[in-house]
C-alpha cells in the first residue's frame, strides 16, 4: 500500500498526541520518522512508532519533556533533552547549530538525556538547505559488539553522518552506522523474512549468523575491521562521553527495556559552506567535483552513485507517487490507533 507524505504524517503525529505528546513536538517527531522512510531509511522510519509508544507508556520517554540549554557560548550549546523524544531533541541542536553557525562560521551543540532520533542523515541534510556542512554523531540505543579482539558486547554502531551542500543537485550526504549494519537494518531484515548477509553478524567462534531472529546470540560486526572499532569509540566518547550521557556498560537498551531512560548522547556540528571562500564558488567547486566523480567510470557504464544520491532519488519518487508501506509497519500503526480509539486506519 502506499500513502501520501502528508497523510502518513497526519497519522503518526496523531498516534503521539493521543500518547500524551504535546502537539508541536508529535509533528516533528513524525516529520522525521516518515522523512527516513521517504529516503529508503525504513529501519528508522515509521518502523519505530510502535516501540517508541511503548517506551512512552512504561515511562521510559518522557512525553511532558521540554528540552532546554544548560550552557552556551557563541559557538556552542548543551541541551538537556529532558528524556523527550530524539527527533525533538536533535531537530532543536540542529536549528540551533544552524543559527550560532550563521554568527560564529560554526557551532557544535552536544545533547545529554535524549533519545533515539532515527536516521542519522537527516540531521546534517538539514543544515545543507541552508548552505552549511553538518556532521551528525551519536551513541546508539543498544550495543551489540565488543571492541577490537573482546569479548564483551560494550560497543553499539554508533552513528556519522555528514552532508555538505553542492550548487546542483543533492549534497554529498553520507549515512553510516560503524558497525556492518544497524539494529533497524536487521529489524528490516527480521520483518521481510529476509536472511542476514555474511558479515553483518558473527557468532562467538566468528561464523556467520544469517538467521535475523538469531542476530541476538552474535556479535555485530564493525565496517573495516579494526578501524571501525576505533571509529565507533571515538563517536561514543564525543557524543557519549563529552555530554555526559551513557557509553560502553552504561548504555541502556531501548528494546529490550521500555521504562528505563537511555540518556542518549549527540552531537552535531554546523560549518558555514563560505567560512573559507565565497559561498558561490565554494557551491560550484563541489557541484563539479561531484559531478566528476559520478562520471569517472564504472564498471556497468552508467554514472556512479555517490552517497546521498539514492536518498534523494526515492524521496523525488516517492513525493510523486506516494510512500510505500510495509503490511507489517502499517499493521502495527493501526493496532496503536485501535489502541488509542482513534477511528481512522491506514
């Protein structure tokens, strides 16, 4: 089945208001959610409505929340997110990063007690529409990998994202966990009946589990070996550590226990695209250098796909001809309506 943007977002902020949500926040936080899944992010789209409203229940979110700044300077700011939802929580660093940035030529704003806040991408894609790099980081809601050589799953792939904005066309934008894949890709895999590939996660002695249902027994795997260990820690201390929110032993996962807080951690930078040369030249500069790349050959012979192009691609498709929707996803939404008494299904 497929829905209409609007329609999809008139939905889920309706499931967040009937949860208690006050209502500017439902709507961002829905804006959010069906955006991921706008841009071929299903694992963090409206996937998560239905576990984000059992957190709200058991009170592991706070649905009064109102996130504000407990420190600041001209180029930085802290916000206590007050455990409120993630989408809420980074939608205001970054609007803030954006504005300080626009003064200072950068600003990086840190948050400590907030959430998961889904597709990673979407954050520094916001700061490019207004001419500026954006770097995404944060701890992620589970963990699931022991460091490089260990044995103790006290790792998460810890999210990066990084966009910067070109004169033509969609911006650079990558969208990486540090780990071969994420929770929300094998929670995709898990609802499709569809197997792991090789190298997403390992057992114990380092053989492949393929099974999605059995992906809790194993390990997940980092992207390039040891270095991506290295990376998934540095983005832990940075968004973890620096604000204060949970690391390592410290993280709680959110799946698997609904009441309990996360004090997640993320942190995110905004750079002015002219803070060097004029915005003009800077715009072009990456325009053609992109455009180069797509075009320096390819096995198939079609120009090659750069990250952010996809994502661009299905969102342009996808505003056109609807959004389509999982029977799984859409299920779920309508037993939360069901629910909450409200009247209208998908």
């Amino acid at each position: 089945m497929r829905y209409s943007f609007d329609e999809l977002i008139s939905f889920c902020t309706e499931l967040f208001c009937a949860a208690g949500i006050r209502d500017e926040h439902a709507l961002i936080a829905a804006q959010r959610l069906v955006e991921a899944d706008l841009r071929g992010r299903s694992g963090h789209g409206l996937i998560r409505v239905a576990p984000y409203l059992e957190r709200i229940r058991a009170g592991g979110i706070d649905r009064y929340a109102q996130p504000r700044v407990i420190r600041e300077t001209a180029a930085s700011a802290h916000i206590d997110g007050g455990n409120g939802l993630g989408q809420v929580v980074m939608t205001m660093a970054v609007e803030l990063a954006v504005a300080k940035a626009a003064e200072a030529g950068i600003a990086v704003v840190g948050t400590v007690n907030s959430n998961h806040a889904g597709a990673a991408g979407l954050y520094p894609a916001m700061a490019a529409r207004h001419g500026m790099a954006g770097i995404y980081l944060a701890v992620a809601n589970a963990n699931g990998m022991p460091p490089w050589g260990g044995t103790d799953p006290v790792l998460g792939p810890n999210p990066i994202s990084i966009a910067v904005p070109s004169a033509d066309g969609p911006p650079f934008l990558l969208d990486i966990a540090t780990t071969a894949a994420s929770h929300g890709a094998i929670k995709v895999a898990r609802q499709a009946g569809r197997p792991l590939p090789v190298g997403w996660v390992a057992d114990r002695e380092g053989g492949p589990i393929t099974d999605p249902d059995r992906a809790d027994e194993g390990f997940l795997l980092p992207i390039g070996g040891y270095k991506g260990s290295g990376l998934t820690i540095a983005v832990g201390l940075l968004a973890g550590v620096l604000n204060g929110a949970a690391f390592g032993h410290d993280v709680v996962d959110h799946r698997t226990n609904p009441s309990t807080p996360t004090n997640t951690g993320q942190l995110f930078i905004a750079l002015r695209a002219d803070a060097f040369r004029p915005l003009e030249t800077v715009l072009a500069d990456v325009a053609e250098h992109l455009r180069a790349l797509r075009e320096s050959g390819s096995q198939s012979g079609d120009p090659l796909r750069l990250p952010g192009d996809q994502a661009a691609h299905l969102e342009e498709e996808y505003l056109r001809d609807s959004l389509p929707i999982a029977p799984a996803v859409r299920d779920a939404l309508n037993t939360e309506a069901a629910r909450a008494n409200i009247p209208r299904r998908l």
